[in-house]
C-alpha cells in the first residue's frame, strides 16, 4: 500500500471520492490526472461491460475549448479532416498532426455551437499546442480548458440506463451526436461515444463540484442493470481493434499507419497543420502498419508494459505494442506496428526477456 501526494500536477477528477466509495484498486496517470484502472476484478469488469453496463470515471479525457470568432478555423488548422460539414450538436473523430505529420492526439471534436468548440482529448498537452498555433497565426480565438469532465456509461445496457435518467430521446441521438442538458440542476452534455465497443454514452459534466453527486444518480437509475464500476478496458479494446494513443504509437507514427487513414482528406486547405507532409505520406505509402498478432498457447503470458521487438526469419520487423489475454478467445493477443512487407497470415516471433514467443499476424479488428 502506499499513498498518492496531493498535487496540482497530478489532480483527481470530479468522481475520484466515488471512486473510492466503490472499492478503486489502481489508477495511472492521464493528462496530469488520475485514471482509475480497476475496481479489484478486471474479469468481472470486463464481462460486465460485455453483457451489461459500467460506469466509468473518464474525466481526465479533458477538454480543450476554442471559442471566438476564428474559434472554427482553428479547429480545422488543428486537423486534416474536413471539418466544413461538422454541425452544432456534432462530434467527429480527429487525428491531430505535427508538421511531419506525425499523430499527435486523436480527439473527438464536439462542435458546441459556431463560435464554441471542445476538443476531447487523448494524453498529450493539446492545450499549449492550440495556444501557440493561435498566437503564431493572430487568431482572435481563446484557448482553455473548462470545467467540463466525462462520467462513461458503457455496454449494451448503457442506452437503457442513460434512457432511465434523460429520457428516451438519448435513443434517437446518432454516434459521435450530443445535446446539451441538466439533471437535478446539474448540467451536462450528453453524448453517445465512449472508448469501447460495447456502446453507450459519455456525460459532460460541466460542474465539477457535483461530480459524486452525478455518479450516484447514474448508480441509482443503472440498478436494475446491475450496473457496477469498471476502466476503459484493456482487453475489450484490443479485441475491438481500438487505438490508444502514446500507448499504440510514437514519436514517429502517421495517421495511415494506424488505420486513421480514412479520417485524412487531403483537399483540406494548405495551412492545415501537416497536410502537406501527410499528401507526401500517401502518395509514397507508409513504411508501416498496424496489424493484430495472435502468440501461439493457450495460458495467459505476462508482458511488461513495453512495447516488444517482432522478429520474421532473421529481421527485426516491427514491435508488438500491447499484449493482453483474450478472455474470449482464450488467446493472447496485441497489435504489431510493422513493416509494410509483413501480411495477415505470416508467422512471426515476440522476443519477450530475450527468448522468442511464437505467434502470427492478423487483421484487426480480432472480434
């Protein structure tokens, strides 16, 4: 057991007292935050999110808010995807660049209304990058980060238990589509999205001193689901073929070598941030790939949180990024960031405390 100091660089979310209440076993860092990563049974949590429904305290996805008249050019300076048919009341999944090229976030943009935007982000500091593209191109637009912080309720009974508290009207919002609300006089933004497969719905919550407040209304009314606490799950979303990003790339990774390609669209005006060194990428091909890779056995092995070199023959190929037991399909599986000269099919080996694990490459996603 040890304790976590107390710090304004690393600072807990509206739902971190709830958290605690309901059992927390782990948390990492996340945008100078803490995240919690287990509630002490990651299998139950795991079926849970897979048959039923979770909650989830994500308010470390924090939001970068650009408002102000150039509020929407900046938006689309920041991404190479065209934003020009993005509506009020509309998200979209946007991989942020540098001048390279190389993927810096991967947010969801929420278009609040023309002259409001949040970009909700991934764990890297979105918020100075914003701040110096601004002031480099004399945009009369304010960059900052408000008092706006996700509660996650996912899973395939999450619509209901969202339906139980708003209304059925949550049933007809669109994937990525949002409406501003309240509950109790707490007032929030709903959206469907959320980091899994399973469906649901994530909870802007834009008062930060109601946070166990908001955390006991959803436990409440997801009862009679049997809704219970969980994270962002590892291995739900590696079976689902999601990406995380700073975990799945580097310091080198472009948006087509980790299957964002088709959110580039390379008409997009020449002062976007890195759309002339991503219309080079494309037109050369990118050297590398993601692919999934399936190691050979049928007992859990235990990787360390590194990224592991991938050998094909006698050449090193590619990495293994992440490594996870599939409690579905009783196999461990990851993602190989590789070469473009290595295909579904091929046999390859993970060298793992220098000796070598069997496996193959597949396609993603795994199910």
């Amino acid at each position: 057991m040890f304790d976590i100091t107390a710090s304004v660089r690393l600072r807990p979310s509206p739902y971190y007292e709830a958290t605690l209440a309901e059992g927390v076993t782990g948390f990492q860092p996340y945008n100078r935050m803490l995240l919690p990563t287990s509630f002490g049974d990651p299998e139950a949590e795991y079926w849970r999110l897979i048959k039923g429904v979770v909650q989830w305290d994500v308010g470390c996805e924090r939001q970068v808010q650009l408002t102000g008249p150039d509020a929407g050019r900046l938006a689309q300076i920041l991404s190479p995807r065209d934003l020009t048919r993005c509506r009020a009341g509309q998200g979209k999944y946007v991989p942020l660049c540098n001048h390279a090229g190389v993927l810096i976030n991967d947010p969801v943009l929420l278009k609040l209304d023309e002259d409001r935007y949040w970009l909700s982000i991934a764990d890297s500091d979105i918020w100075l990058w914003a701040q110096a593209i601004a002031a480099e191109r004399r945009l009369d637009v304010e960059i900052s980060e408000p008092d706006v912080s996700p509660l996650a309720v996912q899973g395939p009974r999450g619509e209901d238990v969202v339906a139980a508290i708003f209304g059925d009207w949550v049933r007809e919002l669109k994937y990525f589509w949002f409406r501003e609300t309240a509950i109790e006089g707490i007032p929030l933004v709903v959206a469907r999205s959320g980091w899994s497969k399973q469906g649901g719905f994530e909870l802007y919550l834009m008062d930060g001193a109601r946070g166990t407040q908001l955390w006991n209304i959803v436990k409440e009314a997801g009862r009679r689901w049997d809704i219970g606490p969980g994270a962002p799950n590892t291995c739900e979303w590696v079976e689902s073929g999601l990406l995380s990003f700073g975990a799945d790339t580097d310091d080198a990774t472009n948006p087509y070598e980790v299957r964002l390609g088709k959110y580039v669209e390379l008409q997009v005006p020449d002062e976007v941030i890195g759309i002339q060194a991503l219309r080079r990428i494309h037109a050369a091909g990118p050297r590398r790939h993601q692919l999934g890779l399936v190691l050979h056995g049928h007992e859990p092995i235990a990787l360390r949180s590194s990224w592991h070199t991938i050998r094909k023959g006698n050449e090193n190929v590619g990495s293994l990024t992440n490594c996870m037991w599939s409690y579905r399909l009783k196999r461990n599986i990851g993602y190989a960031l590789i070469s473009m000269a290595c295909n579904p099919g091929d046999a390859v080996e993970v060298i793992h405390e220098g000796r070598p694990l069997a496996g193959a490459l597949t396609g993603l996603p795994f199910l």
